[in-house]
C-alpha cells in the first residue's frame, strides 16, 4: 500500500464532500483514514503459505473445528465494513495445522476488499490445497453496513455464506456431524 497516495485520497474525498477547508478537528481526518485503510487491507500482505506450518496427526476420525472467529472486511463495491463470525472445520487425512492459524487464515482474507462468498471460498480452497482433508466445511454469518446504511437500509439483515468439501458435501451424516460441531441447528 502507498500510504503518501491513500492519505492523498482521503483528503481529496474529504474536500471533494466538505470543501477545500476541512473543518477544525478533522485535519488529521485523511492521515487517520489512510492508517484505517492500511489496517482493513493488511491482508494484502500475508504469505497464505507461511501459515501452514503442517503437523502429521493420526487422529484422521477426529473433526477439527473452530467457531465465532470475528472478522472485519471492506466490501469491494462500496468500500464500506462488513463485520461476522466464521465458522470453519476440517476432517484431517494426514495433516493438521496449529489452531491459531485458522483465524490467521480467515483474517488474511477478510482484511482485503472482498465479497463475503469470495472469503469462504478462499479459506476452503487454502485448506484444502494445503492439507488434502477429507473435508472442509466454512460458514460465514456477517453484517453489510453497505445493506444497513445506503440503498435499501435493511438494518437487522444478515448474510449466511457456506463452502463445503468432500464428506462435509458428499455425506450426509458428515454434514449434519459437522453443522452441529459448528453450532448450527439442523
């Protein structure tokens, strides 16, 4: 990110609404803007494979699964936060990765202009291209400011985005074992 250029931006949206004096106490807005800018997006800058620092596990019949992880990502057509909770779980074959590196995962991919169905696809493609499980399963529950503030102002909507792979697509009991680890009602 070209944080001089981002600031540059900021200023010029802000006058461009407000004129060419900013109104006192909001001089430092276009810095402060730029800083948000650069941590919303720090997902840019993230090596997605250094994030899979792989165990051998030998509990291949075991689901490994993680729920309520906050996120907070940019919609890509407005610019405006949307914020949620993701759910993710994977049924290892033959490796496994430390626990944290699953909210790593979700957070490298939320901190970029996004579409919520891109995230979920993205976090499943990874750990399946990086772990060959036997299945992935990632549910994504967020709130649009895009939906709550501009257009329609639907206040109380919620997006719900899943991605499901292998036994967690194929096999039914898989499915509602996995739901149910995750927290959803069947």
């Amino acid at each position: 990110m070209n944080f001089e250029q981002v600031e540059h931006g900021s200023r010029l949206i802000l006058t461009g609404i407000l004129g060419e004096n900013l109104p006192e106490g909001m001089e430092e807005s276009p810095t402060r803007m730029a800083k948000a800018f650069a941590e919303l997006t720090k997902g840019y800058t993230v090596d997605i494979s250094a994030l899979f620092k792989v165990f051998e596990h030998d509990g291949k019949d075991q689901i490994v699964a993680f729920r309520d992880m906050r996120f907070v990502s940019l919609c890509e057509h407005h610019a405006m936060v949307f914020t949620g909770m993701a759910s993710v779980a994977y049924l290892p074959d033959k490796k496994v990765i430390g626990a944290s590196k699953i909210a790593r995962l979700v957070n490298a991919h939320a901190n970029r202009f996004q579409l919520q169905e891109r995230i979920a696809s993205d976090v499943a493609r990874d750990l399946q291209e990086y772990l060959s499980p036997k299945g992935v399963a990632v549910i994504l529950q967020a709130e649009h400011s895009c939906m709550r503030c501009r257009g329609v102002k639907s206040e109380s909507s919620q997006m719900v985005t899943s991605v499901m792979t292998g036994v967690f697509r194929d096999n039914q009991s898989s499915r509602m074992e996995v739901l149910s680890l995750l927290g959803f009602r069947q």
